[in-house]
C-alpha cells in the first residue's frame, strides 16, 4: 500500500534564497569592474611600471650645457634629452665625486715661495696686475691672454680670480693638460680632467682671498702676476673608473715637469699651486 506525501513549498524562503543569491552576484560583479584596482599591476612590487607608461604624467625633459672646442674658445650648445636618455661619458664629468690634488694625496717636494716669487717677475710679458685697469692694458697689448677649457683640464671654481695667464703660462697648461690626457687614453679612466681653481688675481682679490684663507700670501702673489694657476681635482668621467689612477699619472706628470726645470710647485692643504719657471 503506497503513501502520496504531498509537500508543501515554503514560497517564502525560496524568495529570499534566491534574493540572496543575486546581492552577492551584484557585489562580486562590482569588485572585479571596480577602478580602483589596476587591472595591470606589476608582478612584483620591485620592478614598478615604468613613468612613461602611465597615463597623464609626463618625463620632464633635462637640459644640458656641452663644450666643443674650436682652437681657444668654447662654444656652449643646447641638447634636449629625454629623462630616459642614457648619459654619455661627457655628461657625467663632474657629477662623480673627484679626486683630491694636494700634499695629502700626492708626495711632491715643495720648492720655495720665493723662487716662486723670482720666476714669477723675470717671466717674459710678466708685470704686477694691481687692478682692473692693469687687467684691461694686459689684454689689449697680449701680456695676458684668456685661458678656457682644454684637453686634459677643465676650468672651475675660480671665486677670488680671472680666467687669464700669460701667454707661456697658458701654453703650459696646454702642455700638462694634453700630457695628462695622453696618460690616461686607452685605460679605464679615459677622459679624466685635472680643474684648475684659481689662476690670475689683482692685488684686491688677494687681500680678499688672504682674509679667508691663511695659506693665501699677504705680500705679492705669482697669482698677480699671471704666472701661476692652482690644481686642486680631478674629475672622472667614468663611474667605474676609481681614484688611484688619475692620481698616480698626476703625480707622474708633476714630478717630470718639475725634474725638468719647466716648474715650481708648493703642495698646500687643498691643491699644487704651479708656477712657470723656464719657458718652453
């Protein structure tokens, strides 16, 4: 004998399951359509999207001052690079830590200040450079000549000053500077500059000088005479390139010139004050 159940449906609770059932498609359908979250996230948080890849921001664009030379002059040109443009060795020069030229670096007798001061007043074209006005009469009647950025050295720093020697004094850096390049061609510090930080001063810009700095001389300078200049770094253009040896080829070059007869030279605290002893 069989037995019909009849069951009755609770209409109600299905209602409500299936009203359930559709809120949480709704949530979920909102979570994965959410803006909020980058579709494109990185895979891992140490290598982040590049800032060119996203929208609504733009690379700032650097400028940058490049010095060709053309016989004595310089000649500054505008690039435009972008932020992302690799940096070539000339464009590093000066952005690395430099190398230290002084008596704490390099070991090279000292000679007397006052054979400095000899060779200084018995150079040809020499005379006492008291102020601006001897300034102007050295230029006009070539006594004095403009010194610029050359092979080997760069020019920097000058506060107490003037970018200006006499004619063999700046054919004498000329010498060092290409001599110095030629020691480091081919090695890994290739483009290596020695700066020079002072050269020519009146007798004004010494006193100035003298008040700040007690190496400076109290009497009269090589400096106003425009037969001296002062080394006091090296620049490296190649980040992998260290310190050891730009500084042994400057000492090198420093100690020929001046077994040579061609120098004179006083180690200070901060830099090789040179003086031109015999012309070339």
């Amino acid at each position: 004998m069989s037995r019909h159940v009849k069951r009755e449906f609770r209409w109600d609770r299905i209602v409500l399951v299936v009203l359930v059932l559709i809120g949480c498609s709704s949530g979920m359908v909102a979570l994965v359509n959410s803006p909020d979250i980058n579709a494109n996230k990185p895979k891992t948080l140490s290598h982040p999207e590049p800032l060119k890849k996203l929208k609504g921001y733009r690379i700032p664009e650097k400028r940058l001052a490049i010095a060709s030379e053309t016989s004595n002059t310089t000649v500054s040109h505008e690039l435009t690079v972008s932020a992302d443009t690799p940096n070539s060795n000339e464009f590093k020069l000066g952005s690395l830590l430099p190398c230290s030229c002084c008596k704490k670096t390099l070991r090279i007798p000292k000679n007397p200040y006052t054979r400095h001061q000899q060779s200084a007043r018995s150079l040809p074209n020499s005379f006492f450079i008291k102020d601006d006005a001897a300034v102007k009469y050295g230029l006009s009647v070539n006594k004095l000549v403009e010194v610029h950025d050359g092979r080997g050295y760069r020019i920097k720093g000058l506060s107490y000053s003037s970018p200006m020697l006499l004619p063999d004094v700046r054919d004498l850096l000329e010498d060092m500077g290409n001599d110095y390049a030629d020691a480091l061609e081919g090695t890994d510090s290739e483009g290596t500059v020695f700066r020079v930080t002072s050269m020519t001063r009146t007798e004004s810009q010494q006193k100035k000088l003298a008040r700040r700095n007690r190496n400076a001389t109290r009497g009269e300078s090589t400096h106003s005479y425009g037969a001296s200049f002062d080394i006091a770094f090296m620049d490296r253009a190649n980040e992998d390139a260290n310190c050891s040896r730009p500084t042994r080829e400057m000492q090198k070059l420093l100690l020929r010139y001046q077994d040579d007869g061609r120098i004179l030279i006083i180690p200070e605290g901060g830099c090789m004050h040179i003086t031109l002893l015999k012309v070339k």
